[in-house]
C-alpha cells in the first residue's frame, strides 16, 4: 500500500468558539428561529457532530439529523423551498449538488473540515494526473471541486464494498482523503491503494494507550471506533462503523456502557436509541495530555442559535453556491456510488 504525504497540521487554524448564550437568549432564538423557519418555507437538517440543542431543534421543527448524504436526500425529497444545513460547508455543497433547484444557506460557511482543507483540488488534481492508471475514489467528506475530480464517491458505510469491486475487477486505487478510513478499507480489501494523507483532526487524536486504560477501568464497557480514527484505536474496537453503523451498533450490543471514539456530538442519538445505556467519551491523549479538538469539531461547534438565526434573518453571505458545470461533473461519481449501492441492496449512509 502506497501513500502520497501531504499533510500540514498548520493549515488548520481553529475557529472561535460562539458566544454563550444565558436560558432566557436561548429560548428567545429557538421560538424566533422557529418562526423563521415556516416564514421562509425553510426546514433545518442538521448533523450527528452538531451539538445537542441544535440536533433537537432539527427534530422539533420537522427536520432531520443524520449524516451528510441523508441530510441532503432529506432535503432533496422535502418540500420546503430552502434548505437550513447545519454542519460544514463540504454538507451544504452535497446538498446543493443533489438539489440544485432549492435555496441552500448555512449558519456559516466558515464552518469547515479538515478533510476539506487538507485535500486542496489543484494539488489533488495534480495528483491524479500523475497517476492515470488509478480509478480515484475520494471520500464523501471532500469538497464539490474534489468530487468532481473523482471516478467514485463513496460513504464509510458503502466505502469497503466499492474498492473490493473494483480490486476484483483488476483497478488500482487512488483513495482521498483521510488516511485512516483509507488504510482499514485497503486492509479490508487487500486493494492496491495510493493513499492521500488527510486526517480528521477529531479522530485523529484518539489515542489506543489511554484508550486501553479506560478499558481497564470499565471492563465491561464495548469499544465503539469510528474508522477515521487510528489504526492503534480501530484494533482494538468491539464495533468499528460509520456514524449511523455506530448508533446501530449501540442498540445491539449487550453492553451496558460503551466507550465511543467520534465526535461527542452523536451522544445526542446514540443515547435516544439506547437511554438506559451509559456513553463514555473515548480519551484524546493520556496523563497530563492536552487535546485540540477534544473529541469535537470546531467547526461543528460554529452552528449555534444565533448564527442559525441570522442566517433564516438575512441569507447574504450565507448562501452555498456550486458552479453548474461543477455539479454535473461531481453527480457523474455521486450517482456511480447510489446506482451501486441499489443493485446491491446496499446502505449509502455512513459518511461523517
């Protein structure tokens, strides 16, 4: 297994956090929002990684939370005009993608990914063209340019089955962006991959030493492991999956307390589907250790009330926009994926 390095921690810089807001703003935002939402014929789909209050919000106003692709297949089949999408921009452009004709805004469209970020088009563009040979399959988690870009989309759910079809079928691999998905799928697989050397700097940080203590103060806990996570941190998982694998998975097993490696944010439904369970947050580093994410993405964390709010209020600055041509090329990989996935049988959600 081959893989390209491109990689610099320094092009993430953090965003600020939001403002916190007292019970009474808070409440004041959600009727106002909520208001806004029926004026603008608007319906707000937000993202498992999204905090706790938002994900409710989605639910009490007829939304939905979920992973990017069903956000967007949620909102391609809603009939309200515009489309509120919590989460990072590379969700609001897959939304726009799938539903070119509807108004697609954001609370923010800082509000970023470090997939994104570390997978620029131009280099990656260059990249493949370096490798012609190579069927290029980048990850749902990359942005409008980049999937345009690419022969595959895939989700982590479905990521596994694609490359062990087209390994069978004799094609050599570039895989973007995140490392780690990247590696499990070419150990699942035994496909010969080119790997781009992105990382989530949530599960990047999930560490298998500090890991392995918590295990020996919850013996009885099961591992919960997100595959963008380390391969340290996926060996020893009791379930590895994507978002939605994860939650399914949680349902499932018999344990009474689970250690979960994702963003915190899916504790939200995690815990809905099994209340009497207790969640754990898995470690992001050991003894004294410091964490930048700390099991949750900044850039998630942008998507508070009052941004949600000024968005519905006035959408200048607000608005995804994808290019027409950009949107036929990145449908042509998108749909490859979905028509797969049905003559299959086969599950797409799964991305982050």
């Amino acid at each position: 297994m081959q893989q390209h390095e491109y990689f610099n921690e320094s092009i993430y810089p953090f965003p600020a956090k939001p403002a916190p807001l007292d019970d009474q703003q808070r409440a004041a935002y959600k009727q106002r929002i909520k208001q806004l939402l029926k004026e603008k014929d608007a319906v707000l789909v937000a993202h498992y990684y999204t905090d706790p209050e938002i994900q409710a919000l989605a639910e009490e106003t007829g939304g939905c939370v979920a992973d990017s692709l069903e956000m967007a297949r949620f909102g391609n089949n809603h009939p309200a005009k515009t489309l509120l999408v919590a989460g990072v921009r590379f969700m609001g452009e897959t939304a726009k993608i799938l539903t070119p004709e509807k108004k697609v805004i954001m609370p923010t469209l800082e509000a970023t990914c470090s997939l994104d970020l570390g997978c620029p088009e131009h280099e990656f563009a260059e990249f493949c063209d370096q490798h012609p040979e190579h069927t290029v399959v980048v990850y749902a988690n990359t942005s409008a340019a980049v999937k345009a870009r690419a022969d595959w989309v895939v989700t982590s759910s479905i990521a596994v089955d694609v490359v062990e079809h087209l390994d069978a079928e004799g094609h050599k691999i570039i895989w973007a962006p995140d490392k780690h998905l990247g590696g499990y799928v070419a150990k699942q697989t035994g496909a010969e991959m080119l790997l781009w050397q992105g990382a989530c700097i949530v599960h990047d940080e999930f560490k298998a030493k500090a890991l392995r203590q918590l295990k020996q103060q919850h013996p009885d806990a099961a591992i919960l492991v997100h595959p963008e996570s380390p391969e340290s941190v996926v060996a020893i998982a009791d379930s590895v999956g994507s978002t939605s694998q994860l939650i399914a998975a949680a349902k499932t097993l018999p344990n009474k307390t689970l250690i979960v490696a994702t963003d915190k944010g899916i504790f939200y439904k995690m815990q809905q589907a099994c209340p009497d369970k207790e969640m754990i947050e898995a470690p992001t580093g050991g003894n004294g250790a410091t964490c930048r994410s700390c099991a949750h993405c900044p850039w998630m964390a942008m998507n508070g009330l009052k941004a949600i709010e000024e968005a519905l209020t006035d959408a200048s600055g607000k608005e995804v926009f994808v290019d027409q041509g950009l949107i036929k090329k990145a449908l042509v990989p998108l749909n490859r994926m979905l028509g797969f996935a049905k003559n299959n049988q086969l599950k797409v959600k799964g991305n982050a």
